[in-house]
C-alpha cells in the first residue's frame, strides 16, 4: 500500500462512521454472544439446564444423568435462536396460548415459513430492477469503480422493498423456531406411514425450500442490478478487486462472482455445521461415561462449540438480513467470499482435530 493510502485503522473507522447502524447491530450481537457464552459454557447448572428445558419446552433435556449439561446441538445454536427467538415463541405459544386455538398446528406453521421465504424472495427480486430515473454509470466509465456502493443507488422505493424482503424473511426465521416448540407442546404424533412427516422431515424440506429460494434470489438482485466492487470497499478486499481488475477483469463480473462465492459460502456451512453437530451428539449426548463427558470441559471442544455457534449458517443469515437492512450487503457477501471460504476450511479442520484426536481418541474410546 503507496504511502499514500490511508491506513487500515482509518479505513475501518471511516466504515464505521458510514455505517452506523450495522456496527450497532454488531455491538448488540456480540453482547447476546457474550450471554450465550455464560449460558454454554459456565459449570455445571442446573438452574441454566431448567431455563432451556423451560424456553425449548424439550423435556427430554431432563430425562437422563446428563440433564446437568446443555447438549451438544445447543451449544452449537445461534445465540440470537437461544437468547431471543426461544423466549419469544415460548411466550406465544403458552402466553398467548396459540397452542390451544384450534386448527392452528406445528404442520401448519412449517408450510407457511416458506411461503414468506418465497414472498421475499419475489420482493428481492422486484427490487433489483433501478427506476428509470436513477443514474446508472456505464461500466465502461473509468470512475465506475468509485461510484458508493450504497444501497440507495436503486432508489429509495426498491431500498425500502429490500428492508422489507429482510424483515420478512426474519419473521419466517422466528416461524421456524415456533413450529419445533409448538409440536413439543402439542406434543405431536408421528402420521400413520411412520416417516414423522410433521416432524423433523417436514421441517427440513421446507426450512432448505425457503432458504434456497431466499438466497437465490439475493445472489440474483446483485446479479441484475450489474454492481461494481468499489475500490474504497472493505480492507484487504480492494487488493484482490484491484489484482483482479488489472488482470482485465470487469468490476461488475468481479461483483457477480463474489457474490455467488458469498451466497455459497452461507450454504455450505450448513453442510458442515451439521456433520460436525452429529459427532458432538453421537460422541456427548449418547454416553453416561464421566470420562467421555469430562472432555467435553476441555478449552478445545468449547471452543470448537463456541466457533461453530457464531458461524452456523443460521447466523449467517442473522448476519446477511442486518447487512440487508443497514445496507451493507454487498460488502458482507464480498467478505465472505474472499475471508469466509478460508475461515470455513480453518474451522472444520479444526472441527476434524476435536473430533479425532481429543473426543475419539482411542484412550478414551477404551476408558
């Protein structure tokens, strides 16, 4: 960087300055993260394992020797899905008692998330196309790289439309939580075919249907709306985008395919939350041997939890519908495309070493 260039500690303070409303949130999710932690991760507690079992209605948590610690898949949750969204849809379903109204059901609320995936997916796209009034720079214009990769460059009605795509699709997030609490409180059987269609299987075709659409349709708005990546963007990006510029490459194909990069990075953590997710259970949640739920205290498998919960593709979408509302989500789709990939290669080979060499160890599988 020419002795010119601000430095990195500028750069970041004039983001912040720019951007408010996104560092705000930021502070905010990094005090429920802190709560989280005390929750996750303190001794032993049996008044911490009564609040979850009271927030999740899951009883279960207290059926077995264990019930002193949260399992495994809780420890590894968003911690805006334990802190918030439990609470609240615990307080409408026996609050407000939607558990009691008739023909309302757990089955019911797991078809209806998607349709308001589906709807804001529409409205991102809808929102893509730039009223005909709006200055759009050819990209062919040599300062087209500096124009401000703001939000407001498609007008302030399509800006509005995108906010109201991402509030949507958090009421659908916060729908997804209420259906898994409401048929523990119903308590729901399995339909007669067995495959426990109103359960886990349901839930699952439709959570992917409506993420899938959601995401594809974020991709698709930054795909149409032929966005370049700014020269004055996030740091240490500018230096692949110029790399790759003076290669010959257009900015705006530059943009499109970072943004695909992003939206893919989100998708595959999914992937590999869950793997890594599976093994904790199978390896803490299935076992009454004190040795083996001795390692689940050491630095490493906290932190392994703890990692995990703050990039599970869940908070990724927590994190991509902030930037959506701030503003910011270009610049979030381009961070994850050139930090993200190379965090989520670290972290499940870290995930690899917890899992083989200190929880599978085959001392302790003979202990």
């Amino acid at each position: 960087m020419g002795s010119g260039s601000p430095t990195f500690k500028v750069l970041v303070a004039t983001w912040v300055k720019e951007n408010v409303a996104a560092t705000t949130a930021v502070v905010v999710w990094f005090i429920l993260a802190a709560m989280y932690l005390q929750y996750c991760y303190a001794e032993p507690d049996t008044e911490i394992m009564r609040w979850m079992r009271h927030q999740t209605v899951n009883e279960a948590m207290g059926s077995n020797s264990t019930a002193v610690r949260l399992p495994a898949k809780y420890r590894m949750l968003n911690p805006w899905l334990l802190m918030v969204d439990y609470p609240f849809c615990r307080w409408i379903t026996f609050g407000l008692k939607l558990k009691d109204v008739p023909g309302i059901s757990a089955n019911l609320i797991s078809l209806v998330h998607p349709l308001m995936a589906v709807l804001a997916s529409c409205m991102i796209v809808r929102a893509a196309s730039p009223p005909p009034t709006v200055y759009t720079p050819d990209i062919d214009d040599p300062d087209f790289d500096n124009v401000p990769m703001k939000e407001d460059r498609v007008g302030n009605q399509n800006v509005l439309m995108v906010k109201a795509a991402a509030l949507l699709f958090l009421v659908r997030n916060t729908l997804d939580t209420l259906d898994g609490v409401m048929a523990r409180a119903q308590s729901t059987k399995k339909l007669p075919t067995g495959v426990g269609l109103n359960g886990h299987l349901l839930d699952v075709v439709t959570d992917m249907a409506g993420v899938t659409a959601f995401m594809a349709a974020v991709w698709y708005h930054y795909y149409i709306r032929r966005v370049g990546v700014a020269k004055h963007g996030v740091p240490g990006v500018r230096e692949v985008v110029a790399k790759l510029s003076n290669a010959g490459l257009n900015p705006v194909v530059i943009s499109r395919v970072m943004c695909f990069f992003g939206v893919a990075m989100i998708c595959l953590t999914g992937l590999s939350w869950e793997t890594t997710m599976l093994r904790m259970q199978a390896y803490f949640d299935e076992t009454t041997n004190p040795n083996i739920l001795a390692l689940e205290r050491q630095p490493a498998v906290q932190i392994c939890y703890y990692l995990w919960s703050l990039t599970c593709s869940d908070t990724l979408f927590t994190y991509l519908i902030v930037a959506l509302l701030t503003g910011v989500a270009h610049d979030f789709l381009v961070v994850l495309s050139v930090y993200g990939w190379a965090w989520l290669v670290i972290l499940t080979l870290y995930s690899t070493y917890v899992t083989k060499w200190i929880v599978n160890h085959p001392a302790m599988a003979s202990s």
